[in-house]
C-alpha cells in the first residue's frame, strides 16, 4: 500500500479488508500462502559441497593426497588405492558429521524466531512472527521488537526507538492520527516498522507489509549475515592442535630419516625413500588431531540440542563453555523461583483485613473475616480498579483459566470473579482514553477512564509510593481524610503481609477535569497476593550450593516480602534494597557485594551495577532477566538468561540463552549440562593424544630396537579412521557424571589440559606402547601375523582406554547406547580386514584363537597396571 500514513483508519481498514476483531483464522491462512512467510530471505545458505571440502584444507591430508599421487605414479597402485579409499571416506564421514551439526544449528535459529500478539476472530493470541500476514492486527507492549511494518490504529503513550532504519537513538513518540506531507520514514509517526523496538507505552497496529517487502527488507540485500562465532575454547584447541602438529611432524621427520637409513639396507633409493615417506606421513595424520576443532563442534552442537530438550535454548554455542565456569546465579524472582501463578491471598479494605481462598487463576473462591465468608459487595470498589487498571486478560476454556499478560494484573481479574463481578460490563462502562504505563521506576500504573461524562483515575501501585499522591481514603462508601494515623495502619498492615511472603498493591481513584492525574487521589484499599515458589527450587539451590555456585534473588518485591521468600527457598545472606545501592559509591558496593544474596525493590538499571560489582571479583555472573530494560545486563553478565514465556524479544535477543519454561529448575540442568559438555571434550582429547602418542612411540621404538615396523601406513591411517572415529563423535553425547555437580566451577583461564591429564596421556601412551610392543615381538618369527597382532592390539587398547577415561568420571559402559553402538562398529570394521578378501589390500592374515587369548590378557594386565598406578599417584582424579 502506497503513502498508507495519509490515510484514515477507516480507509486502511477497508483497503486490506479487516477490522478491529481482526483477520479470521481461514483468512489468515489464506494470506500467508498468498504472501508468503513474515521473513528475511537469506543469501547464503548451507553448501554441501562446500562443507565437502573443507574436508581436505588440512595441510596433512593435502600431503597424504600427494603421497597417494605418488604411490600411483611409482607403482604401488593398491597401498595408494587403499589409502585413497580411506581419504575419502574420511572426508564423507566429517562431511556428515559437520553437515549434521550445522542443521542442529539451523534448527536452533528457527526455535529462537520471534513471536507475536495479533487479534485474529476477535480474540488475542500468540503466534510465530513468521505467520503475521497483511491486515493483521498486532498488539504492541514495552519490549516488542515490531516485526513487520505496520500502520498504528491505538496508541497510548507509545515510543519506539526506530535507530536500526533512521539512526536516530532518541525514541519517536507515535500517534495513530494521519501524516500529511513528507513522506520520509522518520516523519510516519503513525507508521511503526520491522525490526524497530516499542520502548515505552502500548498500542495496536494494523499490518501492512511482511517480509521482503519490509523497509528492512529493501536493504537486506546490504546486510551481510554475521560471521560464524569461534569459541575460546576451538580457539585453544586449534592452538593446541598447530602445537602438536609440529611437535609431530619433527618426529615424524626423525622416523623418515631412521626408516629410510633402515630400508636403504635392503631396498632401492627410490623405494626406500617411499616406504620412509609413506610411513612418517601416515604416522603424522594418525598422530595429529586435526579432526579435534570439528570434534568441539559437533559435541557442543550436539549438546546444545540436547539442552533444548531440557528447556534451555543456546543462543550462542561459546555459552556452553561459559556455563561450567559459572559461579553467581542472579535470578529473578517471579515465574523462575516461582510458580508465576499469582494468587490474591488478603485484602485490607473498610479497616479490615479479608482472607481470599482458592488457588491458580481458576476464579473459585470465598472472601472470609475471621472464618466467616462475607458478601464481597462491599469490596467492589477496591476490586473494579483492579479490573480498569489492567492490561491482561483472563481466559477460561474446558474448565481451565489462564492469563494472558502480566500474572500480577491477572490475579487481580481473578479475585474479582470470584466476587461476581462482570469484567466485561466494567470495561465497557469504563472506556479508557489514556495511561500512565507502570514502570519499574514509578512502581505505579494510571488509567484515565470516561464514566459516562466524567473522567476518572484509577491508580494501582506500591502501597509506600502510592499513598504519597492520596489526600483522602474511602471506607464503606465513605470518604474521609487520610490522616497520618491511617497512613501508619495501612503501611503496618502492608508490612504484616510483607512480612509473610505476600506482594502488595495498593489502589485509589478520583474524578478529574484536568491533567493532575497522580494527584490528591482517594485510598481504597490493599490487594496482598503470593506467588509460591516452585516445589524443585529448593532443592536445585541446595544442588547449587554443592556446586559451588551461590544463587543470588532479584525482585521487585518489598524487602521483607523478598526475605521471608528468600527464607524460604533456602537462599542465605544479607538483603539491599535499589534505594539503598544508589547511595552506595561503587568502592563501598564492591566492598559488601559478596555478602547480599538477596535484592529488593529494584529497577532493570541495577542489575548492571551488581552485575559489575560481582564480575569485578572475578565472578562468572548469569543473569536472568525478561524486560527490554534487562538488556544491558543481560549483555553485560557471562551468561545471559532471557524468559522464553515471559520475556520481551529485545530481552530474548540480548541473551546468551533462553529458558522455554522460566524455570530456575532449568538453569541449573543447564549448568550441569555445560559442565557435561566440557568433561566430554577433555574426555576425548585425553583419549586421543594417549592413542596417538602410543602409535608414534611403537614406531619410534620399532626403528631404534632395529625391528620390522609393527604397523604400515595403511594399519596406521585405518586406526585413524576406526579409532578416532565414531567412539570419539559418540562421547560427545556422553551423559554428565554423577557428582558433576558436587565439583566446583571450572576456571575458565585453566588449560584444558591439566598436569593430571599430561600424566595420563604419557602413562598410558608408554603401557599400550610395551604391550603392543611385546605382542609382536612374541610373533616376530611371522612378520604379517605380529603385524596383525599389534594392528589388532592397538584398536583393543584404544576403545579400553576409551572406558578407562570414562570410568572416573562414574560412567560405565551401559550409560551411553550410542558408544556401544561406536564401539561395536569398530570391532566389527577391524574383524573385517583381518577375516574378508580385504586382507590382501590391508596385508594382514587370520588370527587364531590363542592370538586373541593372548590379546585378551595382555588387555587385563594393561588396565591393572594401569589402575595400580592411579591408585598411588591418583592421576585420574577431576581437578576442579
């Protein structure tokens, strides 16, 4: 639609036929095949071929090509054939694993897509921005990050930051009136676009564009996708890789020399130098792990996958690593350490205080003075500005409720159905024609309503803060002056609900002819309701405290109501109200903020502060948070926590990860699971350095002791294949340990290899060495069967080393179905060339039973001299 800002509602409503009850369902999906998905198209895609490869950019596998090449042009065309086989089926492997990891990683864009409120049948719901479809009518709140491009029909107060289209950075007030004249973007001010962000105040909108037709469309062309995020940790293990890799290629450089010193003894020049070269290269790519950055990879996107299964969405893969150094859980109160199921348990109204029964946001229940239920009548008052001054909604179908919008303004709607009021009725006597939106500053929300000819306002907020702006309070229809002795009833009655977990909200009203909307209002009365806290918590922050990690609360709650909760949920230390932090210098707040467990009656902008106070103690902080005001803190923490059902999208995006259930439960299943991840990593760098370096010292050793080598370059490049293969993809799925989470949290400037580790991968490096070793020199007098013999060997020893690693940290062998599965197919590939026609390509010859009894005690006495060693010099102990 063209210059839709000149027009009159009327005139767009009736163009893109719709109205305020919104588009119907049918309609709707009628349009989005029309139109299309409300989405960006994206210019570079997964390739295939090019993720095919990036199989061979490794500078070793480049070199074995050239060997091969080689091979061929000399004549050993079957040691080239075979080696060439093994290239590419290396190359399809990592090709399948990592084209594997990067649709995880799509899949996990598409669950972090945003959503949005529409009114479609009359009624307001939830749906995926990408099914917005023009005449769609959206709803717009504090936080919506607006996705797609939309005419305003009803604005209150509204503001939204348009930077990311006109680089202005001071929010647009709005209006729904038409635009004559300019039609630049920034003087549409009843026009809101895609990817702009709603900042303050409410309002609906008809949608007019989606998708490329956006004006964040015509110039998505320009956008060029981000570049993909390497961890710190691939970071480190590329570095450590380059390391090993020249550390490798020097000894294999040495064994080229002593070979080709050997082979010249019975051999040409010409043959001996490709024997000699054959070997060292083929020793290199067994010994380098250049297969180590793709293992991180594939482990992390695996487990991130997994994580989604236990409602916690990574939105950036490098958090996981962040996750198992996290030491400082800051977490919001409502929704994640509670049920979010707000309850009106006491009123205080006509100088009484009343029970209110009943549970959830089912509306049953009685209103009791003592234990005598009373007509709610005389509670209407109090109970109609609940109602008036609210923006949620209640919704009650197969005889179960929920709340759309804020469960504080929810409960309210519930407690007053319980007392027979019509809600309905009272809105629409009660036409609402302009707001003061709450915010976490004011502690107070305003709505001017026309009652018939009069106005009136009806005011709900921090009982402290409200009875600031009240002159007068109405008891029994009466209205008197509020004296100082009231004030101190009512604020003593506020702190006795405090005091028992309760959260209060005080009400008032007046008539108004003029502007003084917050202005020598009229008291009513005391709504004090609770929010329990989920029955888990308690025991995930006992979890915590074993884990070394202290779990600090943040509410907006009065200081006593956060205390007695606090109490309860099992969380120790010294409370700080956001009043009492601003006249904290930063020197003073760092001095005591190891000793505050607890926050009250704060605002989003002190989470940065006590974010930074903790992190300057060299704290891993998370943070949760679910307002667009959370923003910075969230980017601010190590670990950011946006509330998947709750949060706004701005929140959501600024984080580093989104809980889907707004559970504390589900934050420290994510730790543990961060934690998993990590050991699973060392597990198989442990694995794999300890499997190379026993292949590089039975060839090293072989040529000083003056032998025939134990291994060819074929065995070698096979047990590269066979061993560090599918055993190390599928230890990336490994279950956590049992007492993972009784370990305290990793220091994320530790080597991931440390001195304990170093000892286990020397020790048990030298142990395969003399056991293979000794195997094939016991079967020397038949060269291809000990070669066999030590081929065969090594890949027992290897999978039992597998194990080894994973025994300490409690796993066994039946933990894991996917290992076994590995670790079968391993076996099984290996009884292939020994026992089918592809023995002649490989050069091995049947073993025998004694071959493999005496395989099977030379493996027990491995493991037990292995163990005997741990046992005295505890080499497999976790360090933390």
């Amino acid at each position: 639609m063209k210059e839709v800002y000149s027009k009159s509602i009327k005139e767009v409503f009736k163009e893109l036929n719709t109205n305020e009850k919104g588009l119907s369902s049918k309609e709707a999906s009628n349009r989005l095949k029309k139109y299309g998905p409300n989405v960006l198209k994206r210019e570079h895609k997964i390739s295939k071929f090019k993720i095919f490869l990036s199989q061979f950019k490794s500078f070793i596998v480049l070199i074995l090509i050239a060997a091969t090449l080689i091979s061929f042009l000399i004549g050993e065309t079957i040691d080239a054939s075979v080696i060439l086989v093994i290239i590419v089926f290396n190359a399809l492997f990592g090709f399948l694993q990592e084209f594997k990891a990067e649709k995880s990683i799509e899949a996990l864009k598409k669950l972090t897509s945003l959503t949005s409120v529409v009114i479609r049948n009359g009624k307001q719901i939830e749906i995926n921005s990408e099914e917005l479809v023009p005449g769609d009518l959206l709803v717009l709140e504090t936080g919506t990050k607006i996705p797609a491009d939309c005419r305003l029909i009803e604005c209150f107060d509204l503001g939204i930051e348009e930077a990311s289209l006109t680089g202005e950075s001071v929010p647009v007030n709005k209006t729904s009136n038409v635009v004559k004249g300019s039609s630049s973007l920034a003087s549409q001010k009843n026009m809101c676009f895609a990817s702009t962000i709603v900042v303050r105040g409410k309002g609906k909108a008809i949608v007019i564009d989606t998708g490329m037709k956006t004006e964040v469309g015509k110039i998505a062309k320009l956008i060029q996708e981000t570049k993909k995020e390497i961890t710190p940790l691939q970071k480190n293990l590329d570095k450590l890789g380059q390391r090993l890799g020249l550390l490798t290629i020097g000894i294999c450089m040495i064994i080229f020399a002593l070979a080709l010193y050997k082979n010249l003894a019975h051999s040409t020049f010409t043959i001996a130098v490709h024997e000699s070269f054959m070997i060292a290269v083929a020793l290199a790519v067994a010994a380098i792990p250049e297969g180590l950055p793709a293992v991180v990879t594939i482990s992390l996107a695996l487990g991130v996958k997994n994580m989604v299964k236990k409602h916690a969405l990574m939105r950036k893969m490098s958090s996981v690593e962040t996750l198992g150094s996290t030491n400082i859980i800051c977490s919001d109160k409502t929704g994640t350490l509670t049920k979010n199921e707000m309850t009106v348990r006491k009123i205080f109204c006509n100088d009484k205080i009343i029970d209110v029964t009943g549970d959830g946001y089912y509306p049953e229940g009685d209103f009791l003075i003592g234990h005598k239920q009373m007509n709610p009548k005389s509670l209407e008052q109090l109970l109609k500005i609940g109602v008036i001054c609210n923006d949620s909604q209640i919704n009650i179908e197969n005889n179960k409720a929920s709340i759309i919008g804020d469960p504080t303004e929810g409960c309210l709607l519930v407690s007053a159905k319980k007392s027979g009021l019509d809600l309905d009725e009272i809105n629409n006597k009660n036409i609402k024609v302009d707001e003061i939106p709450f915010s976490s500053e004011r502690k107070l929300m305003t709505s001017i309503n026309a009652f018939g000819k009069n106005k009136i306002v009806y005011t709900k907020g921090a009982p402290e803060i409200l009875l600031n702006i009240c002159s007068k309070i109405e008891i029994n229809g009466k209205v008197s002056k509020l004296t100082p002795s009231m004030k101190k009833k009512i604020l003593n009655t506020n702190k006795k609900f405090t005091n028992s977990a309760l959260r209060v909200l005080g009400f008032a009203y007046k008539s108004v002819s003029d502007k003084k909307y917050e202005k020598d209002l009229i008291f009513v009365g005391l709504q004090a309701m609770m929010d329990p806290p989920r029955s888990e918590v308690k025991a995930n922050i006992i979890e915590c405290k074993k884990a070394g990690i202290r779990v600090v609360m943040i509410t907006g709650d009065n200081k006593d109501t956060a205390l007695a909760i606090a109490n309860k949920l099992g969380i120790r230390g010294n409370a700080l109200t956001g009043e009492e932090l601003d006249k904290l210098s930063e020197k003073q707040f760092n001095k005591i903020v190891s000793k505050i467990s607890v926050y009250a009656r704060v605002n989003p902008e002190h989470k940065i502060k006590i974010v930074t106070a903790l992190k300057a103690k060299g704290n891993i902080v998370a943070m949760t948070g679910d307002g667009v005001n959370d923003a910075p803190a969230l980017k601010k923490a190590n670990i950011g926590i946006a509330m998947g059902i709750t949060g706004t999208d701005v929140a959501k995006e600024a984080s580093d990860m989104i809980l889907t259930d707004d559970n504390f439960a589900s934050i420290v299943s994510a730790v543990e699971n961060g934690r998993g991840i990590y050991d699973n990593i060392k597990k198989f760098i442990n694995y794999l350095l300890s499997s190379n370096l026993a292949e590089i010292l039975i060839i090293l050793a072989a040529i000083l002791l003056g032998w025939p080598l134990p291994l060819t370059a074929i065995h070698l490049l096979w047990l590269n294949l066979v061993t560090d293969g599918l055993p190390a993809i599928a230890l990336g799925i490994d279950p956590p340990a049992k007492k993972i989470m009784e370990r305290k949290p990793r220091d994320p400037k530790k080597n991931i290899i440390d001195r304990k580790m170093t000892a286990s991968i020397i020790i048990m490096g030298i142990l395969i060495t003399i056991a293979t070793l000794v195997l094939f020199r016991l079967n020397i007098g038949n060269l291809a069967k000990a070669q066999t013999i030590a081929f065969t060997s090594l890949v027992i020893f290897e999978i039992v080393r597998l194990q080894i690693i994973r025994s300490h940290y409690g796993l066994n062998l039946f933990s894991n179905k996917y290992l076994i599965l590995a670790v079968l197919s391993s076996i099984g590939l290996q009884l292939v060339v020994i026992y089918s026609p592809l023995s002649a390509l490989f050069g091995t010859v049947p073993l025998g039973l004694r071959n493999w009894v005496n395989i099977g005690l030379m493996t027990l006495i491995l493991i037990t001299v292995y163990h005997s060693i741990n046992y005295f010099f505890k080499i497999d102990e976790i360090e933390d």
